[in-house]
C-alpha cells in the first residue's frame, strides 16, 4: 500500500531557530499534501493544504510566514516551522492525498526549548 | 465547514464488554468517515471506514454504522480487549480525491482487565 515518511520523528530545537520537517511519499505521487498539528490530548487540525507547484492553503488562524511549506515534487512535502517558540511545540503530521486512499506520515514530536 | 463531534471524550469498559463512540457532522455533501486509532506518539491508524451510500459496515470484532439522515455515525467494538485501549477519532470527508478530513475530538477508550 501507500506509504508516506516522515522525518524527523523527534527533534527538540532552541527557542528561535528553524526546524524542518520532510514527508515523502515512497510508492505513489502525493498531488495534495495535508499538514496538521495536535497538541497534548487532542485532535489533529489541520493547518494547511499543500499542492505540488503551487502555494499552500493555510486555515484561518495558521501564520503562513511561520509555518513555510513546500511541495515542490510529487514525492516531497516540507514543513518548515520558523523562529520556533515554546509554544510551537507540538505533534505535527503530514497527510498524503492519491487516488489511493489517504496516508498518514509517522508524526514528528517537535519540543522547542 | 464542516464541524464534527463526538462523545464520549472519555470510555472505560471491562475487557470483553462492547464499546461504541459516536459521532455527529455537519455538512450534509460529507459522504466519506473512517474512524482511526491513534496511539500515543503514532500516527492514526485507520481501522474502518464506510462511505455514504451504505449503512453498516463490519470487519471482524469492529463495526460502523452511518444514518446519513441525522448526521450520524458510530463505532462499535464489541469483546473488547486490552489492546484496544487508545484514542479514536472519527473524522468527516467530501471523499473527493484532495480534500481533507475534519476530525471529531476524539475518545480515549480504556479497555479495564
């Protein structure tokens, strides 16, 4: 079936400094890339939608400038979480979109110290 | 949007007992709900799913019903065993190739020995 990595699983960043997160579809071609967050205990909210060669769709409330992502292949979705704060620190995960189905990365625990 | 719901937040049951979360959505041009299983730190793992032109759908111990008049659909495990101890989350679709999910809020499910 569709598989979709993610990476890094875990990352723990100083306060300020940007941390990248990659999702990469193995077997199939990611058109439409969803990217969501999910604090503590509760659900996952999407934050942005991204097309491979065109810009992102990000929900209300998400900071685009903050939050960069790119897809700029069919296989490669990256999200960038800028100048991160303590605050940022999250379960962030990527959600690939293909005609076969949905698939859900692994996850990446971001802590920002 | 699309806005889900779901209750309990919350379910404790004893081992072998059946188990059933439910979910309410909003948009009636929703016509696609899985409901995944998440442990903690991992990605959602889908477990059903049903689409809007069929009512019931069961696969094994697992089961997912859908009254597409009222908005409503739930999840019904039943001889629950400790391992299925987790957060579930319903989540609600146009099904169209490229949309996202809204997600219910989840349950925490406890399976007591």
């Amino acid at each position: 079936g569709a598989v979709v990595s993610q990476h890094p699983s875990r990352v723990i960043c100083k306060s300020g400094t940007s941390v990248k997160i990659e999702c990469r579809s193995l077997d199939f071609q990611a058109t439409t890339m969803f990217w969501y967050r999910q604090f503590p205990k509760q659900s996952l909210m999407l934050m942005a939608t991204s097309n491979e060669g065109s810009k992102a769709t990000y929900e209300q409330g998400v900071e685009k400038d903050k939050f960069l992502i790119n897809h700029a292949s069919l296989t490669l979705s990256t999200l960038t979480v800028t100048s991160a704060h303590p605050e940022d620190s999250s379960f962030y995960i990527c959600s690939a979109s293909s005609h076969q189905g949905y698939t859900f990365g692994s996850g990446t625990r971001l802590t920002v110290v | 949007g699309e806005n889900v719901e779901q209750h309990p937040s919350t379910l404790s049951v004893q081992e072998g007992d059946s188990a059933v979360i439910k979910c309410t959505y909003s948009d009636s041009a929703s016509n696609y709900f899985p409901w995944y299983k998440q442990e903690l730190g991992k990605r959602p793992q889908l477990i059903i799913d049903i689409r809007s032109n069929v009512g019931e759908k069961k696969d094994q111990r697992i089961a997912v019903t859908l009254n597409k008049t009222a908005k409503h659909f739930s999840l019904h495990i039943t001889e629950t065993q400790p391992e299925d101890s987790a957060v579930y989350f319903c989540a609600a679709s146009s099904g169209n190739y490229g949309q996202n999910f809204v997600f219910g809020p989840g349950t925490r499910l406890s399976v007591l020995p």
